[in-house]
C-alpha cells in the first residue's frame, strides 16, 4: 500500500511556494526567514538544499511593502462599498490591504483576486461570492465571516484564524495548513483536487495540521483533500466525499461520518475512534492503510 507521504504530487517549486507562505514570516526577515522557509519545504537549507531552493533564497523579502503594507485605507474600502452598484462590485484586486482592520465589512461579491491581506482583521466580514482567487492571508483573523459561495482558488490561508468561518457552497482550493476553523462551515462547499487551471494545473485543498474541531463538512467534496495531522475531533462529516483525500495523522475522534466515502481514501496513522455512523460510512473497510490506523 502506498504511504501518504509518497503520494504527494506537489513539484519542488510549489513545494517552495507553499511553505513561502509559513505563518511565522510576517515576523522574520532576510535570510533566515528564507531559510524557515527551505526548512519546512524540504528539512535542509546551505549546501546541501535542492539547487531550486537555494535559487529561491534570495527572492525572499519579507520586510518588503508587498507583505507589511497597505496601499488602501478602510474609509476608502468604506467609500467603495457605499459607491458600489449590482453591476459594478467592489475591486481591491491586487491591492495591499496588509494589517488593515475592516472587521464587520460588507465585502460580498468583492474582487480580491491576488490582493495582499496579510495580519489583516476581517471578523465578522461579509466575503459572500467574493472572489479570492490566489489571495494572501497569511495569519489574519477571519473569525465568524462569512464566505457562502466564494472562490478561494489557491488561496494561502496558513495560520489564518477562521473559527466559526461559513463556507457553505464555497469553491475552495486553498491552503489552510495550521490554521485554526474550529466549528467552521463547510456544507456543500467544493474543496476536491478537480479544479483546474491552465497556469496553475492541478490545485486542491490543503489542511495540514489545521484545527477543524466541530467543523461542519456535510456533503463536501473533499476528494484528494490534505487534511494530514488535521484535527477534526466531532467534525460533521455526513454525507462528505473522501474519495483519495489524506488523512494521514489526522484525528477524527469522536466525528460523524455517516454516509461519508471513503474509498482510496489514506488513513496511515489517523485517529478513527468512537466514530458516529461508521456502520453507514461508505467504503470505510478499504480505506488506504486502515491496518495502520487507530481504530475501536
């Protein structure tokens, strides 16, 4: 059977990308949060690092304006929203709204595709159908907003705080990893590897080592999801398609997963204790690695 670390088909430059967004940088500079970086994307930084990593150490700046500043205050946003009209949404694409508090905002329907909003604070924000396409967040607070039937596709959420996030029919492919969306929402949200991208090829959802306690997964599609280490202690995943998605590590005490599937599913090392509705779990028996799971 095939481990979950060997099915990984990330390159070793979206490898790079991916742990380029490590929730710790915001806080560090110059080469040694470079070499953080390197760290977590492949264990070794100096010589013995890949060549493609050590090409990647001297475009990372992390004290630069595109991570630490804004280019746009809240009463201009505010203004915006006030001039906005059905045919005409709001348009922070590519802007830096980095550190900006815009809690509470009516963002729905917005464009934020490729905007910066890094350490920023949008609790209780309105992000309805808002499009967030390869948007940065790394380490906001998204606490209670809302994102019903948004576009997160490779979005980099890593750290972001999105407790009690609603992401009901959303489109997600973004990564999540050690973020916390603690009874988060995902009812009917699309976060499965099948979204494509002639530029970006094969995206897919992303929770390594997040925090998913009491999150809501009803009927999801989380095929091919990450969810490696993921703590999803009394998630609701009924209903939810599983199909090839790794659950490596991950804890799943106590999580109902009636009518979930999960077939090819790898569960090396993941916690399946005291699950509601295992009986009618699809699939469960041929789960990838079960032998190697914990079970009652």
């Amino acid at each position: 059977m095939t481990n979950a670390t060997t099915r990984h088909d990330f390159t070793a430059q979206r490898r790079i990308a991916a742990a380029s967004t490590d929730p710790r940088r915001p806080r560090l500079g110059g080469l040694l949060a470079a070499s953080l970086v390197l760290v977590t994307a492949f264990g070794t930084v100096g010589p013995t690092a890949p060549a493609a990593a050590q090409d990647m150490l001297q475009y990372l700046d992390l004290k630069s304006d595109e991570f630490t500043k804004a280019d746009v205050t809240r009463s201009e946003i505010e203004a915006m929203i006030a001039a906005r009209s059905a045919n005409a949404p709001i348009d922070l694409s590519a802007r830096r709204l980095n550190g900006l508090d815009l809690s509470g905002l009516d963002l729905s329907g917005a464009n934020l595709q490729s905007a910066r909003l890094n350490d920023a604070k949008l609790t209780g924000a309105n992000l309805d159908r808002a499009v967030l396409d390869q948007a940065w967040a790394l380490g906001s607070d998204f606490t209670g907003a809302s994102f019903k039937g948004a576009s997160l596709f490779s979005t980099q959420l890593m750290g972001a705080k999105l407790d009690g996030a609603d992401f009901t029919g959303a489109r997600v492919a973004a990564d999540f990893s050690r973020a916390s969306l603690e009874r988060a929402t995902f009812t009917g949200a699309d976060l499965s590897a099948d979204m494509r991208n002639q530029s970006m090829g094969l995206m897919r959802g992303v929770f390594r080592s997040s925090n998913l306690t009491g999150a809501t997964f009803r009927g999801a599609n989380l095929a091919r999801v990450v969810l490696e280490y993921a703590r999803l202690n009394g998630a609701d995943l009924t209903d939810a398609n599983l199909k090839g998605a790794e659950l490596g590590g991950a804890d799943l005490t106590g999580a109902t997963v009636k009518g979930a599937d999960f077939e090819e599913t790898d569960v090396n090392s993941a916690k399946l204790l005291r699950l509601d509705g295992k009986a009618e779990a699809r699939n469960l028996s041929a789960a990838v690695n079960l032998d190697r799971a914990f079970t009652d």
